[in-house]
C-alpha cells in the first residue's frame, strides 16, 4: 500500500490538487475519499489512519487508491494534506507531521474548532500552507463504516485562515458539492459556541435531569425523544471540543431562559408565555419579525 | 349528513362498541377516525366538529359515516363519545354536552393532562362513565390533513379513570393498534411534565436564546436543527395545558444542570464534562447503569 503518486497520469482538476492525502478515516474523512473517487476526474486521493482495517475497508470500497499507516509514505506526494482527526489529535499530529510536508503543499483540517488548529499552524511557523475548513456534516454515527460519498453533498463548510491554498481548498469542498462559507476562526468559534456546542450541551443537560428525575428514554413522546438524541453523542468526538470551548456564557443564557420560563409557569403568566411560543416559531420559520425585547439581566 | 344509527346492521368488535362519535377532526381525532374506518369489522362511525370542511373531507376520505356541525344529532346514537378537541375545548364541551349522551355511553379524551378532564367529569358527577385517554402520538403537522390511519399504530396511549366503559376502551385503542398503558391523572400529569411540556420548553428555551444572540435557524447543523423543531409547535395546542402544566419544577431543574454544565466548561472540568457525557449517552441507550449522585440542591 504504498501511495507512490503519477502527477502525468491525473489531470488537474478544478482545485488543482493532483494528489490528496487524507489523514483518518472516520466520517468525515471517508466521506471526503469516497466523494473524491466518485468525481468525473477524481484526483489521486492517499489515505493514512491508525487503524489498518479503516484502510483495507477503504481500498475495497475503491475510495483511496492507497493507503498506509505510516504517514510519512503517504504526506511525501501531496499537494494537500486533509487533517479528518479529532481536534486533539489534529494538533499533536501537525506538530509530528512538520517538516514531511512537501514543499508547497497545503494544509487544511476538518475539526469543529478553527481557532486553536489556527493558533497552532502559526506557532509552527506554518500559516502560510493553511486554511482551515469545518463541514457541518456529521449525524450519530461515527467511524468509515458510517461514511458515505454524499455525507458532504448540500453541507455548509466553513472556511477560514486564507493561506495560499485557499482558492483550491474552497474548489475542493464544492467540487464535492459542499457549499464553502468564508469567515475568521473567532467568528467561527464563537458561531459554534452559540448553534453547535450550546444544542449539543442543551442536550445533554435535559437528559440529566430525566435521568435523575427517574424518567426513562422510553417515556418520552416523539418530539421528546428528537431532544435527547445528540444526548448520544460521543464524548471522544466532543471533550476535545468542549475543553476549548466558549459555550459557558450561551449555557449561562439557556439557564437564565429556562427560569424565565419556570416563573411564567409557575406564575401562570400565560401572556409571557404565548409570546415566547409565537416568538420562537416565528424565528424558527425564519419570519423576518422585529426581534424580541432584550432580555432581562440575568440574577 | 344525518348520524343516523342501525346498530342491527353492525356486528359488535372486541371493544363493543357500535356507535363511535368523535368530537373535533383535527389530527388524533381524524386519525382515530380513519384507522376505525379501517378495521375489519368497523363500528359505525359519526364525528361533529364546527369546521363543516373537515366532516366533508372526513366523508369523502371514508373516514366517517356521518358528520354533522350540531353535536346534538351525533351524540344521540352514541355508545362511546370520545372528545378530540384541545384541552380547553374538551372541558368547555363537556359542560355544554352533559345530559346529551345517551343513557350508558362511555365518555373518553384525548388530551394531554388527564387531571382537569377527570376533575370536570367529576365536578358534573359524571365519574362513572368517564376514563381518560391520552395518544403520545402527533407531529409537527397538526388538523385533519394530517391525519393518517396509521399514526396511532405503535403508540402507548395512558388511561386513567376506570369509568365503567374502561375495558372497552382499552379494547378500542388495542384495535387500532395502539399500546394502552393504565396509570392514575396524577402519576400522568407528573410524567407528562417531565417528558412532555419539559422538552417542549426547553426548545423554546433554546430558541429564545439563540434568537436573542443574533443567530438564524440556518447557522444549525443537523443535531441543533433537532433541538429547535419542537419551537415551532402550535401554541394553541400547548397554552391550554402549560396553563395547568407542573413542569416549572422541571424547568428549574434544567437551568440548575445547564448552570452546572456552564461552571464545569468555564472551570475546564473536563472530568465533569465527560461523566455527564458518558452517563447521558448511557441512559439514551437504555443501559442498566447505577444512577447517577443526587444533584447538588438548586441555589
């Protein structure tokens, strides 16, 4: 499985990369091979990952056309090098791997933080060859057993850092039919803050209190059931993320929201409460309504 | 669109009942209506609702054998009346109907809290032919163009009362494929605070929040899409019952976890963060796990 490259046998693709390297295969990462291979003129996609079976099951599935677990075989020939790991393991690996990027390669990952990925290229020096990319595909399943060439088709994938690869790292993601979005890796954390790590958190907070209050999965009714399912979520995937996360001041809010809510009930003030439902459906139905007053200070 | 009844024509089903009159063809209403129409051996069934465009649709569907604006025709042939309407609706007909169901005919709802419906039966002295029927089944589409034959098939259904037509309707329920499940008001309404008007409101929380911080139901992934569907239910269903809801303890407890969540993220508690996660994905999957400590007295 040695990912020897024939730059003269591929013809460049929109992106221009002739030969990418992706490193792990796990949702993301295998739904961005098995997507590339499907293209009309798939580029030569490399693949390295821990996990020798995630590469057989891969080459099988045709979605690499080689593979290694050493990752030095498979970073020599690339033009880009794709990091699909989790957050964590993403900077300990960009510290390793420096140094066995070729000249000119570009580098761009996939986690759901771009703030410290960012922040890491540049104390390696490295921020010229980065762009930083988060796909927001994903669903309950993890691993390249999950994966599937059009997990990415339709998603949005935010874009950020703009290194000198960023025009063929932003053709990449739609030539996959993502729809790239630029911003900056602030406003990027701070969006995930608000509409990825707050939800997830949400989740899981109501599924506590279920649990404590001796409530069974199997009680709840279908809308209920749709609150606890990120509840299920993998706390590998997550606890990188969290522990730099900025999700504590959003959780804060959903607190302050919820005893807002507790009083209306309790005081069955039913005005308050036919406001918040109207409002948030109206927000919800993306209605263009005036917003709503601010709320009170939190106590 | 006269009810008229010819109980000799209709061979008696498991539940005994020949005449079924159902009050309000909105979603659970036109579905029970359909899956009856549906059974090998159907009762006869008649409907009244003050829309005269769901009766006519509910004929041309099949779904009714009679319908009429006036409640009066169709409650006369009635052996089981059974009151679809919203929670507030329910309770002002019954008021407006006692002393209209014909000697012996068993009274049976569909409303989410069962402790005002058997409290008002009771208030009329009309206990005995009373028992509570709750469908945890519906969806974000709401009326009888939604309502399908097939949406009570699987769902548990809570009864409460024991009225004298108990078996019956419990027979009824079963016919349609429906898990009748006993319980008391009081254990239901509990259950339903927890399990139903808890996860209601903690969308709406979450809603509120997200809408309050600038941010569009399109900034979602897929997970917290999830978390905000039920922000967009009807508040005409749900004012009724949040204003007898006892879910304000619930909600409290919901800001205490999201407070907690908050502090550990802030405090980068990772160890917290994950046994929430662990424990959580556990309870979701239905795992046999010793319960977690006591929260912490909310403060």
């Amino acid at each position: 499985m040695s990912p020897a490259t024939d730059p003269s046998t591929t013809p460049a693709p929109g992106h221009g990369f002739r030969t990418v390297a992706i490193v792990g295969l796990g949702l993301i990462g295998g739904s961005l091979a098995r997507a590339l291979a499907a293209l009309n003129r798939p580029p030569r996609v490399v693949a390295t990952s821990q996990a020798a079976s995630n590469l057989e099951q891969a080459e099988r599935a045709g979605a690499i056309d080689a593979g290694s677990t050493d990752p030095e075989a498979v970073l020599a020939g690339a033009d880009l090098v794709v990091y699909a790991t989790p957050l964590d393991v993403t900077l300990r690996l960009l510290a390793d791997h420096r140094g066995r990027w070729p000249a000119g390669a570009v580098v761009t990952d996939v986690a759901s933080l771009k703030g410290p990925v960012e922040e890491a290229m540049r104390a390696l020096g490295e921020s010229a060859r980065y762009t930083g990319s988060h796909p927001m595909a994903g669903g309950e399943g993890s691993g390249f057993g999950h994966s599937a060439a059009d997990l990415l088709a339709g998603s949005t994938v935010w874009l950020t850092g703009r290194g000198a690869g960023a025009a063929g790292v932003e053709a990449l993601w739609r030539a996959v039919g993502a729809h790239p979005r630029w911003t900056t890796a602030s406003e990027h954390d701070r969006l995930m803050s608000w509409c990825s790590h707050l939800p997830q958190l949400a989740s899981n907070a109501l599924a506590r209190v279920l649990q404590e209050s001796g409530h069974a999965p199997s009680d709840l009714g279908t809308g209920g059931t749709d609150m606890v399912r990120l509840a299920g979520s993998s706390p590998e995937m997550w606890l990188p993320l969290l522990a730099r996360s900025e999700a504590g001041a959003a959780l804060r809010d959903l607190a302050r929201a919820a005893r807002e809510l507790a009083d209306a009930l309790d005081g069955r003030d039913l005005e308050a409460i036919e406001d918040w439902m109207r409002s948030t459906r109206s927000w919800r139905a993306g209605a263009a309504e005036p917003p709503p007053p601010p709320p009170a200070p939190a106590t």
